[in-house]
C-alpha cells in the first residue's frame, strides 16, 4: 500500500506528544480515573497515549489495524492486537475504559465498531471518542479529484450535501451530534458528555508563537460558545448501564 493509499484509508499517526495531545489527556482525566483502570485504546496508532496512560495504569491494551504501526506501539502497553475495531478480540466486559482517538470515522462500518466498544466495556465503565465535526469548516483528510486522493487540508467539504461531499472523500466520515450519537443509541450506554473541542494548532504555534497562542486561547474560549459548533472534533463520553 502506497503512503497516499495508507494516509487516505488510515489517516495519518501521532508520532509527537505536543499541547493539543496533552490537552486531549487533560479532558480524558477530567471523565475517567485512569488510576488501576484496564484500559483498552481501540485504534491505537503508534502507541502515544497508551505511552502517556502508563503512570496511571499498567494495565493498557491497544488494538491496531496496521501491522507496522502495532509492531512500533508494542512498548507502550501491556498487549496489542493487530486487528480491525468491528471484530474487537477481546471478552465481553473486560475493561475499565475503551478509548477512540480520530478512529470511527475510518472503519469499514462504524455502528459495528460502536457496538464492539459497549461489548467489551465493563458495567458502570465508561468509552470515550474524539471524532471529527461535520461542521469544522476544513476536511483534513484531503479528498479525491479526478481519481487521484489529494492529500491536505480542504476548506468546506463537510458543508457540501452527502452526495457530493462522499464523492470527495469517501475514505473517511465527519459526524453531525445527531449522527455520533445515534451509533450508541440502541446499545446499552448512557451519554455522560458531549461536547465540541478545536484543535491544538501547534504547527502555527510552534512558526509565529505570539499568534499561535492568539488563536488557542480565542478559540479554548469559544468552545464554552455556540461557536462551538465549528470544533474540530466531537468529544462524547459514555457510561455502561449496570
């Protein structure tokens, strides 16, 4: 498989810790204990949170499509299976906490992979999903133009209707609310949260620092705003019934 190929399908792995992952382990922190937690990262890419979960838990669990990608993660966790999210291998009610960073919206059938997720949750553990936001005004999974995948950041695909804007990127999905809620809502899981979250900006941040740190903190600010609606990414937090 070609990088354009992997890139589309997959997206592309962490292989930096910076501010926007730090901030993302902040919110994580602020919904789950992680102290003791059996936790299980359902896409875990090259391993970074796994890595950042360590001192709070030993007992850190990833799956990875990727072989190459799960072979790199292999130290940061106690296990890692290489395997697709909708065939998760693992018993019913086996961990604490089952974590999604930027993964759904890449999987064959996503309503499988939301079910795969309430199965292998314990009773009163929680599953937490960041994902992308339909209304995020840039598509960051470039598109396909023409029959070749352009890969970069494009503005207002997501504002496209369905049918144009899947012919553009039909490799990858972007949820309204309604839709990253409605995968959960006949499995047995009640929504503790959801919100809409922007994103680290670190590239900008790291070239002109003075205006990179201008836009964090107008757009951390926003967030607790109806512009809010323009988050990068979906934050939905749910909790097994007993």
């Amino acid at each position: 498989m070609m990088y354009s190929d992997k890139a589309a399908l997959r997206g592309e792995p962490g292989d930096v810790w910076r501010s926007g992952q730090e901030r993302r382990l902040a919110m994580i922190r602020q919904w789950m204990d992680l102290d003791g937690a059996v936790i299980l990262d359902n896409g875990c890419g090259l391993g970074q949170y796994l890595e950042h979960f360590a001192p709070f838990s030993d007992q850190r669990f990833g799956l990875e499509i990727e072989p190459d990608r799960a072979v790199k993660a292999v130290p940061t966790a106690a296990g890692i299976a290489q395997g697709v999210g909708e065939h998760l291998p693992f018993a019913d009610n086996s961990f604490d906490f089952v974590f999604s960073n930027e993964v759904i919206e890449h999987v064959q059938d996503d309503q499988v992979y939301a079910a795969e997720m309430a199965r292998v949750v314990k009773p009163n553990g929680r599953i937490l999903i960041f994902c992308p936001n339909r209304w995020y005004p840039v598509e960051q999974h470039g598109i396909f133009w023409r029959g070749r995948y352009k890969f970069g950041n494009i503005p207002l695909v997501n504002y496209l209707p369905n049918p144009l804007r899947n012919r553009l990127a039909p490799h990858v999905r972007a949820y309204t609310k309604r839709g990253v809620i409605g995968l959960f809502r006949d499995l047995p899981v009640d929504v503790v949260h959801h919100g809409r979250i922007f994103g680290g900006y670190d590239n900008i941040e790291n070239r002109y620092p003075r205006l990179g740190r201008f836009i964090k903190n107008a757009l951390y600010l926003a967030e607790k705003t109806p512009f809010a609606v323009l988050g990068i990414s979906h934050l939905l937090v749910m909790k097994k019934r007993p």
